[in-house]
C-alpha cells in the first residue's frame, strides 16, 4: 500500500517512470476484467487504454486519485464497460467473425465457439450486477477474494457466496442452453 502511495504522488507529478510503471503494473489485470465484461479482445484493448487515458486526464488537471490507485482504476474500467455496454445497446452491431471472413477456421468449429461465446455471454448478463462484478473482478482480473470485499464493501464470506451463487447460476444457464 505505501508502494502504491509512492508511485501514486510520482505520478502526479507526471513523472514518466512512475506513469510507465503504473501501465506495466494494473495492463494486464485491468485488461483480463475488461475482456471478461465486453468477450472481445479487441473491444477490451481499446477500453482498457480508454481506462489509462483517463488517469492521464485526471493527472493533467489535478483531480487524480487521493487514496487507492488500484481501487481507482477498477472504478473506471467498470464505469468505461458500462458506456460502452449502454453505447453498444443504443446502437446495434452485428459480429464479423474473423476467421470465417479469413477462412482460417472449419465452418463448424466457429460456429460452434460463436455460439458458446454468445452463450456465455447471454448467461453472464442474466446474472445479477453483483455477480458480474464478483465474476470479473475475481477471474477475468484475477484478483484474490480479500481486494475483491474491501473493493465492494462486503465481508470475504459475502464475496465468496456470492462468487458461489454466481458460478451456480451461470453453470445452470448453461447446462440449460441459455434458456431458463
């Protein structure tokens, strides 16, 4: 914690060191969490620097985090997740699977992965916000239960139920087809 505090004050001073430090650092598990949210790497590449293109802001004009880095970044990857969930809802795309455009792939083996991935991902946003957010922060951040309570203000028993009724409810879904 005071090596995050330390790196923190650096950066708002904008030194380069501690900024490149901070993007080797939170890359990675802020990426895994985006990616869990959005099931698109690409999409999570562009939101995740989105993440670090606000923290520069925030440092330019002298409203960076006060207490936690970490904690900081995660709100904002949540919050970036959100538009682009509430975007992408206002505005609807179809997917252009790469390898069938590339015909790198059998036919049937993407279209197969296409749809456990469509499946997944209907069986991931039947489940409620917490158990979305309990799902991301815990596998696709990969971060350990005692972040994940202090970052939700609940007890590490409350995240671990809830990562178990989560795991249940999407095991259900999925068992059943993405049909209730």
């Amino acid at each position: 914690m005071q090596d995050e505090q330390a790196l923190l004050a650096a950066a708002r001073q904008l030194d380069p060191d501690a900024l490149s430090r901070i993007h080797r650092l939170y890359y990675r598990p802020l990426f895994r969490y985006i990616a869990f949210r959005v099931s698109d790497p690409l999409t999570a590449e562009d939101l995740t620097s989105e993440v670090f293109t606000r923290l520069l802001d925030a440092l330019h004009r002298g409203k960076a985090p006060r207490s936690t880095l970490r904690g900081w970044l995660f709100g904002v990857a949540a919050r970036v997740v959100s538009d682009y969930h509430r975007n992408r809802y206002r505005a609807q795309e179809v997917e252009l699977v790469e390898s069938l455009a590339n015909g790198n792939a059998g036919l049937l083996e993407t279209v197969e992965e296409t749809l456990t991935r469509e499946q997944l991902a209907g069986a991931l946003k039947e489940l409620t916000g917490e158990q979305q957010t309990v799902l991301a922060l815990r596998f696709g951040a990969g971060l350990p239960i005692r972040e994940v309570a202090g970052m939700m203000g609940k007890s590490e028993g409350a995240v671990k139920q809830l990562q178990a009724r989560a795991i249940a409810a999407l095991s259900r879904r999925m068992n059943a087809g993405g049909e209730r």
